[in-house]
C-alpha cells in the first residue's frame, strides 16, 4: 500500500532524508520512529503530497505519487503534527467543507460527520467556530476530517497531541478498529507504549537513515529489557561525548553504554 524507494530530501546544505527505502502492506500498522530531526515528519509530509522530494520515488495503494498526486490523495487519510484549520468556521461547517473537497454526497456525509462528532464527544461543541475550540477539541475535528471519506491509508503524526486521557483512549480503540477493518496505517509518535500495542512493525529513523525495521516483537526481544523505550534508545542513543556534556549539565554523572548490539536493518 505504501512503498518508498530511495527517497532523498534536502533543504538547502541540509539532507533530511539519505535514500530511504520501506513499503507498508495492506492491513498492516506500522509504527515510524525517531528522535527531533530525524526525518519523521519530512517522511510524512512527501507521502501526503505536501513537500515534494528531491529524489526517489513513492506509490501509494499502486499509484506514483509525482504524476498522479490527486489519486494518491483520494485514498489517503494524514493527519499532520501540526495543521492551520480554518478557523472561523464550526467544527460542523468545518468538516463539511472537507467532505465536499473529496466530493462525498451530502446525506452521506452528514450521517458520517454526526457518528465522528458523537464518537469524539464533540456532538455540543459540532457549532461552536474552531478558534473558540480548545487545543483537544481541535485535535478531534483534525482526525474526524482525516476520517471522512474512509480513506485505504491512515497517516498520522503525533495524532495523540492535545488530546485528554478519554479522547486518547478513544483514538487508540478506533485505529485499532481501522486496523481490523484492513486499513494500511502509518504511525508517527514519541509515545512508545502506544507504538508497541498499536503497531505489528516498527521503523527507526536516525539522521534521515531507517536504522531498524522490523517486526515490533523482534525488536522487543533483542533487548533484555524488551521494551520499546529500550530499542529506541539503543538505537538512537548520543555519542559519548554528547552524554558526558548533557550529563555534566544536568549535574548527574556520566554513565557509559555498552556497544548495541541490535539488528540495524531486517535483511
């Protein structure tokens, strides 16, 4: 359903992206993780069609996302770290607005924006102009949007941002129902707990190059402690230097680490 070959992005003297290569099938959820800068959101955004990459290429559900990016976009579903909503407009209006962008007949999308907004808790509030929303409330018109026209592929980066307990586990119970419902789903976050029950397979991006990928128990169990946190950080951890200076900061004492020695790539 997604399949990136050798995808290169610089900004400037930047490269963000070193040729990455992965594909994610059908049904699967596949988590996408990193520390700051490693590439994650830069990867998100050329699969959405919102930063064109300088190299490489991208199918999504078998189309080329450079010549045929209106069919890639039909069937994708992103919601984005961060997004400028029209504000202005209620949470009702907002979504109708994106239902007729995807061309979603009327009485269908209405029946479509009442089961989101109820699901979301959000049915008092379906008036209210999106500035007056608080950041949670924000959040949950930003997935339902995602969700409207019942896309093949779910990309999301940090889809948890502003939202309460509730609304989270609200979140985690739906992807798990598009993930049985045979959705492919792509997920981008800092919270691992969640990566690690949500996600069949994980990717670890470090300094725009995909250092593990793999099936998410594999990964948990080539570390004794088994646990997400402790792969991500074996394979991610600063340089020595870079620990001794942070640790003198922060006034701890340095503790050194032993060579990782986790797989870098499956295959």
């Amino acid at each position: 359903m997604i399949e990136v070959v050798n995808l290169v992005k610089t900004f400037g003297s930047n490269t963000a992206l070193q040729g990455i290569n992965f594909t994610v099938r059908p049904g699967e959820a596949t988590g996408c993780l990193g520390p700051n800068g490693a590439g994650k959101s830069t990867t998100l955004k050329i699969l959405a069609g919102l930063v064109r990459p300088t190299s490489g290429e991208v199918r999504i559900c078998g189309h080329d996302l450079l010549t045929e990016p209106l069919e890639v976009k039909r069937r994708i579903g992103y919601v984005p770290e961060t997004a400028a909503m029209y504000s202005g407009l209620t949470a009702n209006e907002y979504l109708s607005l994106v239902a007729e962008l995807y061309h979603i007949d009327r009485e269908q999308a209405a029946d479509k924006i009442r089961t989101l907004l109820e699901g979301f808790q959000l049915t008092e509030a379906a008036d209210r102009q999106i500035d007056a929303l608080s950041k949670g409330m924000r959040q949950k018109v930003l997935i339902s949007s995602a969700l409207l026209h019942d896309p093949d592929v779910l990309i999301f980066d940090e889809p948890l941002n502003g939202l309460d307990v509730n609304a989270a586990l609200t979140f985690r119970r739906l992807v798990e129902g598009l993930i049985d419902q045979g959705k492919t789903v792509l997920y981008c976050s800092h919270i691992l707990d969640v990566v690690e029950r949500l996600c069949s397979r994980v990717i670890v991006l470090h300094h725009g190059q995909i250092v593990a990928d793999d099936q998410t128990k594999t990964l948990l169990s080539s570390t004794p402690k088994g646990s997400l946190e402790a792969v991500f950080q074996e394979l991610t951890r600063l340089s020595p230097e870079i620990e001794r200076d942070a640790a003198m900061v922060s006034g701890q004492s340095p503790i050194g680490n032993p060579p990782s020695s986790l797989p870098r790539r499956n295959g």
